[in-house]
C-alpha cells in the first residue's frame, strides 16, 4: 500500500473511533436516565409531590417534604453563594491586580476539590456545634462553598471575554469604572454568568455528603429554616440502603425527580444563552 | 424582574424563619432499630398532634457525639456507652445520659453456597475461625463437623463484613470475642475493626448485597434485614451447646437471662447469652434520654413518650422481626423514668 | 444652565455607585471570603488532627495498618487506593474524553455538537449516591462475570490482573470514576479544540494533510494546555469522590497489586468512619487523611493553575 493510502486508512480508522469514543460516553447518560425510569417511575405518582415519608411497610407516603426542603436549602445557598462567586468574580476580572486574583483563584479552586464529605464536617463544626441544632441554614451554607467556585470561574470568565473595546468606550464617555461595570460589562456578560450559576445549583442540587451532616433530614415538615430540614438527596440515601422493597422504588422515583429537575435547570440556564447570544448578533 | 425575584424570594426567607416552631424534638442515633423507631414517632405523632419527635438514623457513635455536643435532644445506640463517653457528657452538657432499652434484636449469618439448600449450622469457633481467615474453604472438617450430610463444595469462602462503622458490627465482633480468644486479642469488640480478611460492605444492603451476589460468601446482617429481603441465614451454636435460629422467641430468651442480673444503668451485653434456646447474637438496643431536661414541654414530651413506648409501643416490635422487652425490664425501666428531673 | 444643588443623602449615594474605591472594596471582601473560608477550613483540619498528628508524626503516612480497636492509623492504603484509582480512571477518560471532544469539535455537525456537549455535561449533575447504586447493580456483576475473567485470561501473566474476581475493586471504582470525570474532559477540551485559529487547521490541510493528521498533529498541541488543564481539573474530582467509590471500591485496608483487589480511599474512609468514630485517636486519624487529601489537591490545583496560566498566553478569545 502506498503512503497516501497508509495515511488515509490511518484518518479513516481514527477519525471513526473519536467517532465511537463520543457513542460510549454519551450513552452512558442514557444508561443512567434509563435505569432511573425502569425503576422508579412507577413510584412517581400524585402522593410523592404531596405526601410526607411513611414508615417501612405503609403505602402511600411520598416525599414532599423533601422535594420543598431541597428547595430551600438551594435557596440558602444560592442567597449566600452568588453574591459571592459573582462580586468575586467581578473583582478578579475587573479590579485585582496580579497577586491578589492568583492567590484567590488557587484557593477557589482548592475549595472545588474538596471531598463533599469534609465541606460537610466543616460545616457541622463551625455551625451545628456552636448552634446546637442541626438546620436548613448550615445545610445551605455547606452547599455554598461548593457553588461559590464555579460561579467565581464562570463570573470572570465571561466578564474577560467581553470586549475591551466595550470598557473603553464607556470610560471614554466619562463614566466610572463602577458604572461600566454595572452597565455595560454585566449586561454583556449577563447570559454567561447566569449559566455557570445554574451549573452550580445543578451540582449543589444532587449533593448528599454535605447535608448529612447540617441539614440532617426530618421526617415532618419542618416550620423554619433552622431545623432539620428532609431533602431529597438524602432521603434517596436513606431509602436506598433500607431493606425495604417499596423504599427502595421510593429512592429510585426521588433520583428521577432530582434529575429531572436538574434536566430542566440546565435546560434554562442553556435556553437563556442561547437567546442572550441571539439577541447580541442581532 | 431580577429585582422582584430577589425580593420575594427574601420575603419567603423571612417568613420561613419568623414562623412559630411546633414543639420539635430532634433525636439521632443508631440504625439498627431505625425502622421500629420511625413507626413509633409517627404512630405517637398521630396520637399527639402537637409532638413531633424526628429521629435519624446516622448510627450509634454518631448519635452519641450529637449528644454530647448538644445539637440532638435524645441519642439511641446499639452499644451501652462506656465510662468515658458518659463522664464527656456529664462534664460537655451537666446532665448525665440514662439508657432505656427498648427492643431487642438478632444478628444472623447469611451465605450464598454453590449447591447448598438446606439450613447451615456453625459453631462460635467456626464463625470466628471464617472470619479470622483461618477456615478457608467451605468443605473445612470444622464447617462439616458443624453440618453432617451436608454436601459442602471444596470452594474459597469470600468472607463480607461491614466497612461503616455500626452498631451491628459491635454486637457481632462482641459475640465473637466471647467465643473465640484467638478473635478477642487479634482483632477485638468495636463498631469498626482491622477485619483479617474479607470485603466490606457499605451498610446491612452492602453486605446483603455482596453475599447475593458472591457465590460462595458468608456475611452478617440484622435479622430484620434477612427476613424482609427473605434471605437464608443459618442456625448459631449458643452457650448451652444447641444450634438456635434467630426469631421472636430465641432472641426474648437471650434477654430473660439477663433481665434476672440487670444493672441499675441498663448497660449490659447479652451476647452468648445463658438459656437453652437462647440465640447467641442478640442485643438490647438504648435510648439516651438526658437526666435534666429544662424545656418543660420537651420534658413532658420525652416521658410521656417513653412511657407509651414501655407499654402500646412494645406491641410493634414482632410485625418488624424485633422482639419486645421482657416485663422485668420494663418495670424496672419504669422506675427510671422518675429520674428525669 | 447649572444643575441644582443636591442634597448631601443623594451626593453621598452618588459617591456611592461613582465611588470606585466603594465597589473595588466591596468585591475584595466578596473575593477575600473565599480565601478566608479556605484558611478556616485548613485550620480546623489542622486542629482537629493534632492528637494523631502528635501521636504519629510523618509515619502516618507510610504506616500500613488501620486499626480502630488498638488506635494504631496509617494512612498509606488510602493514599494508595486514591491515586491508583484516580490515575487508572483518568487512563481510561482521557483517551475516551478527548477523542470525543475531537470528535464534537472538529467532526460533527454543529447542532450534533452542541447537543452531545449538552447530554454529556447533565453527567455532570447525576447525584453521586445514583452513580454508586447504578455501579452496584449493573456494573459489578458485569465485572465479576465477564470483565474481568476475560482480563485475567488474557492479561493475567500481569501482577496487576491477579487474584479472584468480585466486581467489586479497584478497577470497579476506576471505572465509575472515570465516567464522573468525562464531563470535564469533554466540556473543556472541545472549549479548548474550538478556540484553535482556523488558520492552523487550514495551513495543515494545504500543506496537504489528512484530516487525522491537521488534528492530530497541529490543532491538539496548540490546544495541549487547555486539554491538560482539563485532565487536572477531572483529577481533582476524581480525588474527592466519596459515594460512589465506597459502593463499589469494596474498602478492604489492605494494599493490593493486583487491579482486581478491593482496596480503599481516603474519601471512601472518612464518609464511612466518621460517624461513629468517638474515640479522639481514630476521628483525629479520619480528619489528618482529609489534610492529607487536601495536601494533594494543592499540589495538583498548583500544576493546574500554572498551565492555564500559561494557555491563555495562547488562543484565548478575546478580541
């Protein structure tokens, strides 16, 4: 065989196989969305949006509590988390220097790699202890530190990626830094930033390690955010490894309900973007 | 929009918080017993609307350093606690931790034997010597001896035990250390030990699972998790020498013997327990109730409940594979209710 | 005309939203929180470990046993079972990954592209506990009944192919691992693929390469540091990764060659100890192997953080 064939066998062949690399990985996913509806849709009925847990061997209990607690335990780490990843973010694209930001986006970016499990046990050591009461607060709180670096990345990101001729052309017509920011490089960015904070709450949202620990779980409802809130990543830990049959359909149904609505998070966070960028080429 | 979302959501928060809290009662601790728990308080909740008591299961150990720190208002624990960790409580919380058995439960070996049908019998020693690592095959002369005419296969035994730190391993390495000297000064009694060999397992699924799924394995799990997942468990050689299964009557049994030599605190083992149809792996499992409780409702709460728990409570236990109290514990818990104060 | 005079609550306001020291004052505090949580969290990590610290000293690094009942704690089949099933699972996702991420970069269809890249990144949101369970029914038995018999058939002269199969191990967990991993593999090297200049792939393609070859050989290097950064930011996952793990890992504590052994990880121990560990010996030996975790992660993030500096010398997409 002559070189030009060799080498275009070799494209061939190479080029198939990226081709079957993106086949394996992606039908992972629908291993898993598979899995979880085989085995848990059954379960997804009116009284798992309304009803509380049941004991082992009752039928007709449900997870609303949990599906409601999830919600404002992201709530909390969201009203504490964005300021933050995003002001931050701000400052380490449009204020810092050169040592400050480095010094600052190593540590985020420590904090990313921090095992769950251990954000959890901080959490329990400077909130639970000193509260004495476990608490939707401390449970948001853990979930924060775990948004905070992606929306920290994302924020400067996408602010760096806006042109400078913007930020010149605002400062040449005599605003300050202050109000280039707040409108003109925001706004340009806006699309983005809003994306990687619903990535963020779509990784916080299936986190179980950290609540574990802080928000505890409940099997009531719980009247404030400072008790023990149930939440459905836990109560899919829970139920997962109970020796109940019905418990076990339970957790599969409450991890289709968790995907499902992370599926529609970042469905939106997506939808936003694309419009966003719609509207700027237009 | 932004603006307003933010603000409603703000709004919510408040609310959230600003609302008067029901009397909640927050009590953690061990597995084990975690079913029967969570059907008393919802029972006990429908009975009396406005108590709500949560209990969760995040395991012994775990329960008992939530009460030493504060954040729970009762623990439960599959182990009595030892000295130190009632003096940590008494000096962290001044109040001193009193245990309340409230049922009582069995520990079983399954396994999951290439050809095997029938019930297995084993003997203390050969249960430790699997776990050692020194029985290794099935058809070992102990196993036979233990089992004649049973037609054991001349296969590795994959040995699976708890990799969690629980309860349930206490119980079962305690029963071991008590019947095999080798095991008491090799590995030791605690909820999580150096196992010799063998794969662990997260949780009773953990190991249920491993042994269903291992051909040839041997584990323990909690009776109640045999029995609802209708698993095979084999018979235990107890102190008087019979091979006993675990049920409802073998495992009362165990506790009468010890119910005769009570100690005034509760905290007493019955593994390995006198009787001749005594199964050899039962134990109590406790309540730790605080012996002052400021929170006059909270107080009035926990001992209204205990007592419901000592009398219609009891009735629950056999429908989930645990046993209730013989009555000469319950009365004599009953006098330990007067010492909350 | 002179615009009127204003109150001194609007000049003080005014000052405000004009006021850059205000804002740049603001956002550092915003930014600093981030680096003082960071030190807390090290700190309490660092109190919280010094009986085992005291107690053992550097050996705890190297020490084989785990033993709760006598207080004796070594941390090396952990440190062991975290790097070998992390560098085994990033073995087998980068291949996959980054072929794939060619693939939807340069091969598909835009649409194609976009939709995969979106399928691909939802992994990203699969709660951990879904990840463990799904392993425990589907891949374990897929590995103890046909995986890794073939493997030790085949490959079993190779001491890392040995031993019985149970599905559960090492590799099990590898595996799992290196599906969480793809995500970030995936995502950010075709980011980093798609910011090649098309003036690279083109040159290639007139000098009269094949399509292979442009890419191979000219668009991937120049992407080399993007697509290693994302390796690095997938390790660091890898590194951290609890439930899963301790479902299908088998958390034996003992140091095995064999990739068919069960074994153990630092995550994996402390989400299964820590709960019921109330001697002060053994949870300060739980929270020293999260310093040391958090030890490796440093070192990592470090090498990261230093080739993404240098990538966006090159390609980035400002204007």
């Amino acid at each position: 065989m002559d070189r030009i064939a060799r080498r275009n066998l070799l494209n061939n062949i190479m080029l198939s196989l990226t081709g079957v690399c993106t086949f394996l990985t992606v039908s992972v996913l629908f291993v898993i969305l598979g899995f979880l509806v085989w085995n848990g849709i059954g379960s997804v009925d009116w009284n798992f949006f309304t009803k509380l847990p049941l004991a082992p061997g009752e039928l007709g209990g449900g997870m609303a509590n949990a599906i409601v607690g999830s919600g404002v335990v992201i709530l909390i780490a969201v009203v504490i988390g964005v300021p933050v990843g995003f002001l931050g973010g701000i400052y380490l694209a449009e204020f810092g220097g050169k040592t400050v930001p480095m010094m600052i986006r190593y540590t985020a970016d420590l904090l990313n790699g921090v095992p769950s499990i251990v954000i959890g046990i901080f959490a329990w050591t400077i909130l639970v202890v000193p509260m004495r009461h476990f608490s939707a607060w401390a449970g948001g709180f853990a979930l924060s530190l775990m948004m905070v670096p992606i929306g920290l990345r994302a924020t400067e990101q996408f602010l760096r990626g806006v042109p400078n001729s913007l930020r010149e052309g605002s400062l040449a017509l005599g605003a300050s830094k202050t109000r280039t920011i707040l409108s003109v490089i925001v706004p340009a960015a806006k699309q983005g930033i809003l994306t990687g904070l619903i990535l963020g709450v779509a990784r916080v949202a299936g986190e179980t390690a950290p609540l574990l620990f802080t928000s505890l779980n409940n099997q009531f409802w719980a009247t404030s955010a400072n008790e023990p809130t149930a939440t459905l990543p836990v109560m899919i830990f829970t139920h997962a490894i109970s020796p109940y049959e019905d418990w076990h359909r339970q957790a599969w149904a409450a991890g289709l309900v968790l995907l499902a609505l992370v599926l529609v998070a970042n469905l939106a966070a997506r939808w936003v973007l694309s419009r966003g960028v719609a509207a700027q080429r237009g | 929009m932004t603006k307003q979302v933010f603000l409603t959501g703000l709004l919510a928060l408040g609310t959230a918080v600003a609302l008067p809290a029901a009397e909640t009662i927050n009590a953690a601790g061990a597995t084990f017993p975690g079913p029967i728990y969570q059907k008393w308080f919802e029972e006990y909740h429908k009975a009396h609307p406005d108590v709500q008591i949560n209990y969760q299961a995040i395991g012994s150990g775990g329960g008992i350093r939530q009460l030493t720190e504060g954040t729970v208002d009762f623990g439960a624990s599959d182990m009595p606690m030892t000295d130190e960790q009632i003096k940590d409580v008494v000096t962290k919380r001044h109040f001193k931790p009193l245990h309340f058995p409230t049922v009582l439960g069995g520990i079983v070996p399954t396994y999951n034997v290439a050809g095997v049908n029938t019930e297995l019998k084993f003997s203390g020693e050969t249960l430790a010597g699997i776990f050692l690592g020194d029985i290794t095959k099935w058809n070992d002369a102990a196993i036979k001896k233990d089992n004649p005419g049973v037609n054991l296969p001349n296969e590795d035994i994959t040995v699976a035990h708890r990799s969690d730190s629980s309860g349930t391993s206490f119980v079962f390495t305690d029963y071991l250390s008590k019947v095999s000297p080798k095991w008491k000064s090799k590995v030791g009694a605690n909820t999580s030990v150096n196992w010799p060999v063998g794969l662990g397992g997260k949780g009773n699924e953990g190991v249920a699972g491993l042994v269903k799924q291992t051909p040839n394995s041997i584990g323990y799990v909690e009776l109640i998790y045999a029995v609802q997942n209708k698993m095979g468990y084999g018979s235990v050689k107890n102190a008087a020498g019979n091979f006993v299964k675990a049920d409802f009557n073998t495992v009362t049994e165990a506790a009468a013997g010890a119910a005769q030599n009570m100690p005034d605190d509760f905290r007493v083992s019955i593994t390995s327990a006198a009787g001749k149809n005594a199964y050899p792996i039962s134990t109590f499992t406790w309540l730790l109730i605080p012996d002052k409780i400021e929170n006059a409702a909270k107080k009035k709460a926990i001992t209204e409940f205990l007592k419901w728990m000592m009398a219609a409570g009891q009735g629950d236990a056999q429908g989930l594979s645990y046993a209730p109290l013989p009555k000469t514990v319950v009365s004599k818990e009953e006098k330990q209710v007067a010492l909350i104060k | 005309m002179a615009a009127p005079p204003q109150s001194r609550a609007r000049k003080f306001v005014k000052l405000l939203v004009n006021g850059d020291q205000v804002s740049h004052l603001v956002t550092l505090l915003f930014a600093g929180s981030v680096f003082l949580v960071t030190v807390m969290l090290v700190y309490q990590l660092w109190i919280h470990s010094e009986p085992s610290r005291g107690k053992f000293g550097f050996s705890f690094l190297w020490k084989q046993v785990w033993d709760p009942v006598t207080g004796e704690f070594g941390a090396w089949p952990f440190i062991y079972g975290t790097v070998v099933t992390s560098i085994v699972a990033l073995l087998i996702s980068v291949p996959l990954g980054v072929g794939a991420a060619i693939f939807l970069a340069e091969l598909a269809p835009p649409r194609l592209s976009n939709a995969c890249t979106f399928l691909v990144e939802l992994l990203a949101a699969v709660p951990s506990v879904i990840y463990g369970l799904l392993a425990l029914f589907t891949l374990v038995p897929l590995m103890r009944s046909y995986i890794e018999p073939f493997l030790k058939k085949t490959l079993g002269f190779l001491p890392w192919f040995t031993g019985p199969a149970y599905g559960l191990g090492y590799l099990t967990a590898a595996l799992i691992l290196a599906i969480m991993t793809f995500p970030f593999i995936i995502s950010i090297s075709r980011e980093s693929l798609l910011a090649v200049p098309r003036e690279q792939r083109e040159a290639a393609l007139a000098l009269g390469a094949t399509q292979w070859e442009s890419t191979w050989k000219v668009v991937v290097p120049y992407a080399r540091l993007g697509i290693i950064g994302s390796v690095f930011l997938a390790l660091a996952r890898a590194l951290g990764e609890t439930m899963a793990v301790t479902m299908v890992i088998g958390n034996n504590t003992s140091v095995h060659a064999s990739l068919l052994a069960p074994g153990y990880t630092i995550a994996a121990v402390i989400a299964n100890e820590f709960t019921e560990a109330t001697d002060a010996v053994h949870l300060s030996s739980l929270v020293e192997l999260g310093l040391v975790l958090f030890g490796l992660t440093m070192v990592l993030n470090a090498m990261a953080q230093l080739l993404i500096l240098a990538t966006t010398g090159k390609g980035s997409k400002r204007d």
